[in-house]
C-alpha cells in the first residue's frame, strides 16, 4: 500500500494523524469514510497487521516446545493417555 503523503502536505501533519489513528483504532464497520485520508490508510495497515499476527498465532499454537520450561511435565497440546480405573490386586503370600 502506498504511502500517502500525496493527502497531506505537511508531514508532521501526516505523522499526528497516523499516530491519532493508531492510538483511536475503530474496527472497519464502525469507520465513517469521511474522516481523512491518511487516518482510513493508516487504520488499515493496522488491520492488515493484526490479520497477519493472528495468521502466525495460529501456527504458533501448533508449535510444541522441546525442552520443557519446568520440571518434566509436558504442558500445551499433549494429553496424558488414558488410564485404567481398575486396581490389579497382587497376591500375598501368607
């Protein structure tokens, strides 16, 4: 997407209202269109950026570490395999 440094003159300006738009973020239905140029540009660069870390944040909750943070319990996606509610009793010998 182009810069657009053609809406304003001033880029100090510019600048302010990218920053104004940055701070003041309004999802896109809730955008009217007649604010200024630069701030409708600058709000969808934000939008573009969070599509993108929403996109590696999906990858990244299929990543498994492989050294464990703490101790020697494996935490995240792995389950712990089902186990038997059945007690073996061992034969003692008297």
């Amino acid at each position: 997407m182009p810069f657009a440094s053609s809406h304003s003159a001033d880029p100090v300006e510019e600048l302010r209202l990218r920053r104004w738009a940055r701070e003041n973020y309004v999802a896109v239905e809730f955008r009217d269109q007649n604010w200024h140029a630069v701030v409708l540009d600058e709000m969808r660069r934000k939008d573009q950026e969070q599509a993108a870390v929403a996109s590696y944040a999906e990858v990244a909750r299929r990543v498994v570490p492989l050294v464990t943070d703490q101790g020697r319990g494996l935490r995240g996606p792995h389950i712990d395999p089902a186990r038997s509610n059945v007690l073996v009793r061992v034969p003692s010998v008297e």
